[in-house]
C-alpha cells in the first residue's frame, strides 16, 4: 500500500530533508501526507510552512486526504481483513473478528486474561487465511515485561488439528501434529515471525512505535508483512510516570501522539492494532461494576473498538463488546487455558 518514493520528486525537498525525512521514517508518500506540520518541521529541519507544503505535495503524489464517495470508502473496507480468535461465540460478536486499520483496546483488572489475548493474536494472525488467520507476522510492544516465547509454544501446540495441519502444508514442513520435530519446527517458524521490543518508559515507547512503522515498511512486500500491531500495555508507563491533576495535561497529550503513530501503522500497511489497557475503579458508581479504563476520553475516542474482560469462575473470563461503531454491544464467554484461549 505504501511504496518507496522519490522524496526528491516533491516540491521543496532537497536532497538533505529527503535524507532527514528517510532516516526518521519518512520513507513514502503516504508517511509523510499523514503528517502533521509541526512534526514534520521538526523532523526535517524547515520551517512549518515549508512542512506544510511538503505534505500537501505529499497528498497530491499519494492521492490521500481529499473527499470520496461511500461507494469508494466500501470499497476500501473490503479490503479490511479480520483476525479471528478461533471462539466463535468471540469471533460472531466481533462481526468476524479483530479488525485491521482499526485499534482493538482489551482492558480488565490483573490476571484478566489481556496479555493472553496478545499472545493468542500474535499466534493467530500467522494462520494461512482459510484458517481465520491474515498470513502475516506480528510486531509486539511489550511495557510490563509480559511477552513469554514459552506461551506461543503451548499456543501453538494447542490449536486444532486441522489448522496445524493447513499451516505445515503453508510453510513446508513435513510431518502433523503428533510429529514432535515437526511441531518444534513450526513453532520456531512462529516466534520468528513475532518482533518483539520491551519499553522501559514512555519515551522509549513512543520511539518502538515509530521503529514499529519502519518493520511494517520492511516487511510490507514479504510473503508474511506485518499484520497486528499489540501494545501490551499502552497505559502502564503513562500512569506511572504522570502521577496527579497537574500532569494530566502532558500525560494525554504523549498519549494522544502516540495513539496516532500506531493508529498509522494500521492504516497504512493494513494491520490491526491491539492495546490492553489498565482500569481503575470508579468510586462514583453506585450501580453495576465500579471499574473503568485509564485514558481518559483521548484513548475512549481513538479505540475503534473496546473489549471489556472480567474474571469468572476459574479459566472462565466474560468478554464484553462495550463499543464498537457498527456492531451491537454483547457478551461472550472464552476459556484461558494452557493451550491457549478456547470456548466454553
């Protein structure tokens, strides 16, 4: 979707910005159309009105930002894939499942099951399509040190038979489930399919989205380019280091830029983006569950959709669809066990 252009070619680069911009990932036209002045001006050192003109040269070249009808946006969104967690009552309240060009947040007290969410995903979205996977690789943001290459193995090992089977036959591996060489193989194959970068701040964070962008544009013409984004969790490092009413501001404002970085990555190579997200409980409400997600409106906005998990008895969690702009609100109802999320 995103090809490598002649940054040359557009009015006012020279060949020093056309390096400034590609050493920071302003590597294509669509990148750069997406822009905002201001970050733009900063990157390449002009001035912002110079900044603007490169990014409405940018919209022209790529043909973005300009009205179109429904009938071209309907096309557009068949092009949206959708990854399937393999429950169907999940996948059937999901219209389908995890969508991509869209950001999925999961949220839910401690051990709710939301890092096994992105560790189910990051498996899944591997699977050869017929199988309800994107045939693509996964690119992990790991804040609270949660990414564990043992629980893709025991992912792995526990999907169905037929789709172990569907996958070897996809990668070349001789052998099937009871092959014990073969299943190893085709776990290495998984984790090396899975980037995976732990960030230590907020800052670093920010920086690994961004360094997000450029896997997706390495990868993008790969038998397997990048098709999730997960960001496990979005909210920890920001809640811990803006602490109070006066930090509040700056808090959503990184946020809130760093929403849009990985909101681009989705929309511009077609990946969908999962975030978990922390809750706190809310002492106002006197009815119903006291709980709600951290982030403010800023995160409640940009969240195309939202998942609400809540513990249930032993590996049962309760998965509630609590907003999504065009599926009803619902619940479903999953398993976390040791070969991976599973139905009721």
């Amino acid at each position: 979707m995103a090809a490598t252009a002649d940054l040359e070619d557009l009015s006012g680069v020279g060949p020093a910005t056309a390096e400034k911009l590609r050493e920071n990932g302003y590597d294509t036209y669509q990148s750069i159309a997406v822009a905002s002045p201001g970050e733009l001006s900063n990157t390449a050192d002009v001035g912002e009105s110079s900044a603007h003109d490169i990014i409405q040269a940018a919209r022209e070249a790529a043909d973005v930002g300009g009205f179109e009808t429904g009938t071209d946006v309907l096309e557009r969104r068949e092009q949206i894939g959708k990854l399937e967690f393999l429950i169907p009552e999940l996948d059937e309240m999901l219209g389908g499942g995890v969508e991509t060009q869209s950001i999925t947040e999961v949220y839910g007290e401690f051990g709710a099951g939301k890092s096994q969410v992105t560790h189910q995903l990051a498996v899944n979205v591997q699977l050869p399509k017929e199988q309800g996977g994107l045939h693509g690789r996964c690119v992990f943001v790991d804040s609270e040190d949660t990414f564990r290459p043992e629980r893709v193995d025991e992912m792995v090992n526990g999907l169905p038979d037929d789709v172990i089977e569907a996958t070897m036959e996809a990668r070349d591996i001789e052998g099937g489930p009871d092959d014990e060489d073969a299943m190893d193989e085709l776990v290495q194959t998984f984790l090396d399919k899975i980037h995976v970068a732990k960030a230590f701040n907020s800052d670093h964070q920010i920086l690994l989205a961004e360094k997000a962008q450029e896997i997706a544009q390495e990868y993008e013409d790969d038998d397997y380019p990048v098709r999730l984004l997960c960001v496990d969790s979005l909210t920890a490092h920001f809640r811990a280091e803006y602490v109070g009413r006066g930090e509040l501001a700056d808090r959503q404002q990184k946020l809130n830029k760093h929403l849009h970085d990985i909101d681009r990555v989705g929309n511009l190579y077609n990946s969908a983006v999962v975030v978990t997200n922390q809750v706190q409980s809310n002492p106002d409400a006197f009815f119903g569950d006291p709980t709600k997600p951290i982030g403010g409106n800023i995160l409640g906005h940009k969240s195309t959709f939202r998942m609400y998990l809540r513990k249930s008895k032993q590996d049962k969690r309760i998965v509630k669809l609590v907003d999504a702009p065009n599926l009803p609100d619902g619940e479903a109802v999953m398993r976390v066990q040791g070969e991976g999320l599973k139905p009721e």
